[in-house]
C-alpha cells in the first residue's frame, strides 16, 4: 500500500542577529502561513522582547 503524503507549511521566525526565535508553527495552507507572517512581523517584536525581523515559510511533507 502506498503511504499517503501531505503537506503543512513551517513558519520560523528569526531575530536581527539571524538566530531562530522558538516559535515555529504549522499551517494547512501556504495562505494561513503568509498571513500569519503579515500579521506577525508589523508588530516587530516577539514576546520575549527580541526583535523579529525576518521569517522563512517552510513547505515540509508529512507522511501517514
């Protein structure tokens, strides 16, 4: 039987030094991940006070 393949899309958020920040979250769809970023970033800072100023959207396969 042939294993099913899906997909979810990592959102890594890094800080101005380039060091990841820990949060790293999933999204069903490239769209959810693109707004999340829109709606991250503007703030321009993450909770611990570090500055986030860049983040990479990562399509990753998940298998059954």
């Amino acid at each position: 039987m042939a294993e099913k393949m899906d997909y979810v899309y990592l959102v890594k958020i890094y800080d101005s030094t380039g060091r990841l920040l820990p949060v790293v979250t999933a999204f069903a769809t490239r769209h959810g991940a693109e707004a999340y970023v829109h709606d991250f970033l503007p703030t321009g800072k993450y909770q611990e006070g570090a500055a986030a100023c860049k983040a990479e959207i990562v399509k990753t396969e998940v298998r059954e």
